[in-house]
C-alpha cells in the first residue's frame, strides 16, 4: 500500500511544473527596512522593559510579558530577512 502511495505522490510531484519566481527588487528592499525596524524596536525593548514601557506611561509592566513581545520582534524581523 504505502509504495502505491510513493507511486502516485511521485507521479503528482513529477506532473507539477513549479516554475521559480523572481521577487521584485523594491519588496526586497522592504523586507531588510522590515528587519531593521523590527530590530530597533525589539532590542531596547528585550534589554530594558521596565525603562522604555515608562516612557510610554505604563505602569504596571510584566517584563517577561515584554521580553517575550521583544523575542516576536526578533522572529519576524529575522524571519524577513530571509
């Protein structure tokens, strides 16, 4: 049963014709403006929670609440870098 499946998943793959695409050069150049605002944000936040959300007015802060907000920052700022 399974090398029917293998069969036929190999067939569907090999019908399928993926052609690559090109990414324009200007959404190119908005991911890297994306990383580095990402970034910029999420290291003060990640290094000083308490400091930054005060300027902001807050009060009450959970720095593990921030940081991890911060660690989200670094994903997708990491994420579309690549």
């Amino acid at each position: 049963m399974f090398v029917e499946f293998e069969f036929l998943l190999k067939e569907y793959y090999n019908s399928i014709k993926i052609m690559p695409t090109k990414v324009p050069k200007s959404l190119r150049v908005w991911f890297i403006i994306h990383f580095f605002a990402d970034y910029i944000a999420a290291i003060p936040i990640f290094l000083f929670p308490n400091q930054i959300l005060m300027l902001f007015g807050w009060k009450v802060i959970d720095p593990i609440a921030v940081r991890l907000v911060a660690a989200a920052f670094f994903a997708i700022g990491g994420a579309s870098l690549i």
